[in-house]
C-alpha cells in the first residue's frame, strides 16, 4: 500500500486514526501492530511471515546474547543474528545478481550457465533489516538493553509509517515512546502531523510525480541520439523526482508518526543546498548516513587504525588513509544496499572517491570558491551521480553523461507547459533554505510552535494542497515510488 494511493488516503488512514483515537491506551500497540501487519499484507502477503519470523527468531537470540556471560557465546550469537538476517537480505536482493555475475564469467570460459528462478524483493526488507541489526549489535555493545515484551519489539521492527521507506530509526531513539506516548498525543501534536503528511503529500504527487514521467520518456530514448538539451532536462527532472518523492515520503511518514504519539528523527535537510559532498551526505537521508557511520565507517576506521602501520607513510597523514579505506568500503555497502547492480556499486564509489578527496584538498578548493560557486559545482556532481544512479547498465551512463556534455542543443523533445511550470516550482523549494530567510521560513513552517494564525494559514494551506493532491491521483495512472525498489 502506498501512501500516495486513494486507497490508504480515503479508507486506511481515516479508518486507523479514527480507530487509535477511540481506542482504549492499553490496546493501542496491539491497534498499531495488527494495522501494520494488515498495511503490509496489503503488497505483499507473501513476505509477511518472513518479517514475523525473522522478528521473533531475532527477538529470542538477541535475549539469549544479553544473559549470556561468555565473550566467545556473545560473539557466536551476535555473529549468527546478523548472519540470519543479511542472509535473507542477500538471498532476496542479491542471488539474481549474483547468479548473473557468475554465469557472465562462466560463459567466458565456456561452462554452462546456472538456472535460477528470478526472485521477487519483499518490500522495505533494506529498512528493516538494517533496524534489526542496529537492535543486535547495540545489545551486544550494551548500550541498550533488550526488550523484555516480544510485541513491543515486533512493533518497533514492523510500525507501518516507517517499515517500507524509512526513516531508518534506530530503537533508543523510540524506545520510551514504544511503551508511552501520552506526552506526545496532543491536539497540538495531530494537528502539525496532520500538516507535515499533507506537505509530503503534496511533494510526491504535485511536484515528484510531474518530474518523474518527463524523466521515464527522456530515459526511454536512445540515449546516442539525444540532445544535450533533452539530456540535460532528462536527469535534472530525475534529480527532482528522486528529491521530492523520497523527502515527501519521509515528511508523510514523519507525519503520521506524529499524529500516533511518534517523534521520529528527521531525514532530509535541503541536501541540494549543499556546499561540498561531505555536507551533502549530512543532509541527504540522514538516518542512512547515520547508520553507515556508526555501524560501518567508525568500526572499520577502528579497526584499521589499530593495524595501520603509520610510520611507513610520511606524505600523506595516516589519519587520512584510515579515512580513504572506511570511506571508500562504506561507500561500495551504501551503493550495494541501494541495489544489486555495478551501477549502484560505481555511484556508492563516485561518492567515496569524493569525499576522500575533500578530505584531502577539495574542502580548501571550495572554501576559496565560496558559497554560491561551491553550491553549483556540488549540485553539478550530484546530478551527475544520478545518472549512474537512474540507468542500469553502465555502457549506457556513460553514453547519456557524453551526450550531457556534447554541447548539442537542438530541441529534439518537447515539454509541456505543465513541467516547466513545476520544474521552476521544484528549483524554487529545493533551492528555499539557501537564504536565512528562507531557513526561517521553513522552521516556521516545520516547527512546533503555532500560533493560532499559523494554525489557520496552515489548516487552508493544507486542505487546498490535500484537494489537488487527492485530485491529481484520481486524474492520473502515474504514481511510483522510487525507494520501493530498495
């Protein structure tokens, strides 16, 4: 079920809200988790029992592990928690993959090829399977200790707003509001929820949307025929598409959480604002960013920081080789974890070569530049890695990025009144935030503290952008999501 679908807009979510707010708050957990397995079931009733196994078997072993005295057990069970779970992972994500890599190189040397069975990917497996390992090595860390109610965890891991996209929350950070949300269930609290679900809403159908079904005709043509012109308006319409559909996908679920009693972290802070690909990284999906450092980049900075033999290496600093190596292997897992492709792999790569080199020398670069050039010339490398991002096969990114930069400008395609209009509207509010004035705006608009005015000004706003919302879905057969594919 998609949150941009009549279905969940006119029937589950009245239907789940009307139901939490009357319901007594003994059961409402109870409420939720039967609303989130019924939410899943929806798209895909196949995969439901491997959420539910998996939680309960994790569930279990991760109990086992905190009473376990033994370092070796502890490890041995840490060890085989993870393994379950990116083991499914792999299977579902990454056999067909992995099958396809290994009869290319079979066929080279004339071996037959394996037959496989191409797998269908449960929805959301990335998110929750990243949740669940965050619960396990924390437990094992002992900076948390384990749940003592197999249904607050089960809720934890399958809680509908985030299960299919996200944020990647991490349990200390709803651990209280899991048993206790009380505090959070205010009038004030609905209301502002209520507002942020609708402007997210409003990002993925009005303005997402609108750019998506230019950049599907612009990546359906031959990509050595184009234009320079059609390529260009062809990935800067990806750019927005991927920006407002996802960013619109965490505010509508930033939005319910709130309407539920849930504060859930923020996941997006204007990222094409950015003055350099490290900032770029703390802005754009924040709560992946996150996970990566803490749960990959720091233990192997760690771990090689330990090994690294720093007197071999006078010209370069060794802190600056501990960093290109965490940077560079963090960088292939987030481009892997975003798919099973070598696309995927060189666009996580593209970054990780990036932010080396500011590390080294392109931060100074920048700074001598200044703001609005450094903005530019990060937002012109942003583009460029979603066009290893948007296009499979990499024979073809490379075709499509010449093409961009043949300076040929003939007009070979034509684009509706409608997506120009909607191309400066999408330029306008991704680029808001770079005034203070527009910072100030936007905190108003995001904040919690309404005056009554406000609260008018924004229930108009809100009901006006729900009705051409609502609308355009009805109006139209196009309405993707892009994440669901990861």
């Amino acid at each position: 079920m998609v949150f941009s679908s009549i279905v969940f807009l006119l029937y589950f979510l009245p239907a789940l809200l009307l139901g939490y707010f009357l319901i007594n708050k003994k059961y409402k957990n109870i409420f939720l988790l039967i609303s989130s397995i019924l939410f899943y079931s929806w798209g895909a009733p196949k995969f439901i029992f491997v959420i539910l196994g998996t939680t309960f078997l994790g569930f279990y072993l991760v109990k086992w592990m905190d009473k376990s005295k033994n370092d070796l057990q502890r490890k041995l069970i840490l060890a085989l928690s993870i393994s379950i779970n990116l083991g499914l992972l792999f299977y579902f994500k990454y056999s067909n993959f992995f099958i396809e890599n290994v009869n290319a190189i079979s066929s080279v040397f004339g071996i037959n090829s394996i037959h496989w069975t191409k797998l269908i990917l449960p929805l959301g497996i990335s998110f929750f399977t990243f949740e669940t390992i965050t619960y396990v090595v924390d437990v094992y860390r002992r900076t948390l200790k384990p749940l003592k109610n197999f249904w607050d965890y089960q809720l934890y891991i399958i809680l509908f707003p985030k299960l299919i996209a996200g944020p990647i929350i991490r349990y200390h950070e709803i651990s209280d509001q899991i048993t206790n949300r009380e505090h959070n269930e205010t009038i004030d609290n609905r209301l502002t929820g209520f507002f942020r679900f609708v402007l997210g809403l409003a990002k993925k159908v009005l303005i997402a949307n609108v750019m998506g079904q230019v950049a599907d005709e612009v990546f359906a043509l031959n990509y050595n025929e184009i234009s320079s012109y059609t390529a260009w308006i062809g990935i800067l319409a990806y750019t927005f598409q991927i920006y407002f559909d996802f960013s619109g996908y965490s505010d509508m679920a930033i939005g319910i959480g709130k309407m539920l009693g849930f504060r859930f972290p923020e996941n997006f802070d204007n990222p094409y604002i950015s003055k350099n690909i490290t900032e770029f990284w703390t802005r754009w999906h924040i709560s992946l960013s996150k996970w990566l450092r803490i749960y990959i980049f720091l233990p192997l900075a760690f771990s090689f920081s330990r090994k690294l033999p720093k007197e071999k290496y006078i010209h370069i600093k060794s802190e600056q080789w501990i960093y290109m190596y965490a940077a560079l292997i963090t960088f292939f897992c987030c481009g892997l974890w975003h798919g099973a492709s070598w696309s995927f792999v060189l666009w996580g790569l593209y970054y990780g070569v990036f932010l080396i080199l500011e590390k080294i020398f392109l931060l100074k670069v920048y700074k001598k530049l200044g703001k609005f050039l450094s903005t530019v010339l990060t937002f012109l490398l942003v583009i460029i890695g979603w066009v290893f991002f948007r296009i499979e096969k990499l024979s073809d990114t490379f075709v499509f990025i010449k093409r961009m930069f043949a300076f040929e400008f003939k007009y070979d395609f034509y684009f509706n009144r409608e997506f120009i209009t909607i191309l400066f509207i999408a330029i306008f509010f991704a680029f808001f935030a770079y005034s203070e004035k527009g910072k100030k705006i936007q905190l108003m608009i995001y904040g919690d503290n309404y005056s009554m005015k406000r609260y008018y000004f924004m229930s108009f706003v809100s009901l006006l952008l729900l009705i051409l919302s609502v609308s355009s879905i009805t109006g139209s057969g196009f309405n993707p999501f892009i994440y669901f594919r990861f």
